[in-house]
C-alpha cells in the first residue's frame, strides 16, 4: 500500500496555480481557483484598510490636541452664567466645558490627512456587506478617541486639584473608561480589528478567508 507523504499545496503554491488557470467558475460545493483569487482580493482590500488605519492612528498620536479647560477656566465662566439664585452656575460651566473639548477634539480628527482615505475604504466595505454608511464616521471617531471625556479613561473620578483618584467609579462612563460607542459601532469596529489582524498574521490571513 502506497503512502502519500507530499505536503499539501501553501498559499503561495496555491494563489500562484489560481492565477494560471483558466476555470475561474464558482461552485458553492467545493473549493476552486476562483475561491483563492477571490479570497486573496477580499484579503487584500483588509489589508489596504488597516494600512490606512495604522496611517490614520499615527496621524493622530503626532497632532496637538485642545487643551481641557482647567478648574480656574470652568470656575471663571461659572460666575459669568450665574444660577437663579444668583451664584456661579459651575455645574452649567462644566458641561459646557466638556461639550465644547469634545467638539474642538472632533474638528481635530476631521482635519487629519489620512480620514478621508480610510472613510472612503469603510465605505466600500460597508456598502458591500449592507451596513449604514452614515455610520462610519462617529464609528472611527469612536476608535481613534475612546476615552471617557470626564476621566480621561481613568475609570474612576480624580479628587479635586488634586492627581489621586477616588475609590468612585466615573458616573459618566459606569467605570468602563469609555464613552458609549455610536450606533453601529461595534460591527464597524469588529472589521477593523479583523484587517488589523490580518495585516499583521501574515499568510494566516488568506488561510482563514478559504477555510
């Protein structure tokens, strides 16, 4: 009896027999060429993403980002909005300061060099699996800039003037570290993590998209 000791075909080997054949005729019972050429694109245009999004990542840890608006900041504007009572309005001062870091923090990500290009790679994704395009945006803001606005990601709240923490979860973020992620997002966010994987396993990444 005969045994067959020849190693099965890699990807290389495999992609490389694909491109030279002339069946490119898709079978929903077996695996083809024409399955290998598709996954090898469907691999390819992850891995463009994540390029894209590593780009974008770096774009954003290099700019300078709006400054918070300190305690003396909040307490100023405070007594220029007094209550019905007539004293500084700190709570109304507060959120205003908050509102206005995330809009400045927003601006920043719109104007970075490389968000057009990775929208517009989401959005052929996202087209081609059925998913709202309006989504994508708040989505990759989401990615790019995680952190809870009221604890800096600390997940719990920081003693006033002071750097210690207190043993108080962050009431804005229940103690996760994050605001809550936009409609939509934890799809969007789920294909981001699978092309950042595939860019970075290597040959894994065809592998897994044909078996």
């Amino acid at each position: 009896m005969a045994i067959d000791t020849q190693d099965p075909p890699t990807v290389e080997e495999r992609y490389t027999a694909a491109t030279n054949t002339s069946d490119m005729t898709f079978s929903p019972h077996r695996r083809g060429q024409a399955d290998v050429i598709g996954a090898a694109a469907m691999v390819a245009k992850r891995h463009q993403l994540a390029e894209a999004l590593v780009h974008l990542r770096g774009q954003w840890d290099k700019i300078d980002k709006p400054r918070k608006r300190t305690a003396a900041d909040i307490a100023k504007r405070a007594a220029e909005i007094p209550d019905k009572k007539g004293k500084p309005d700190l709570r109304r001062a507060t959120i205003e300061a908050m509102v206005w870091h995330a809009s400045a923090m927003r601006a920043c990500a719109a104007r970075l060099g490389g968000r057009n290009a990775t929208l517009g790679l989401l959005t052929e994704w996202a087209r081609e699996n059925g998913v709202d395009t309006d989504l994508l945006s708040p989505a990759l803001y989401h990615w790019l800039a995680p952190k809870c606005p009221a604890c800096d990601g600390r997940m719990f709240l920081r003693l006033p003037d002071a750097p210690s923490l207190t043993n108080r979860k962050c009431d804005a973020c229940a103690g996760t570290g994050e605001w809550p992620k936009p409609l939509g997002a934890h799809a969007i966010h789920a294909h981001i993590r699978r092309c950042l994987g595939d860019l970075f396993g290597g040959q894994r990444s065809i592998k897994s998209a044909l078996y």
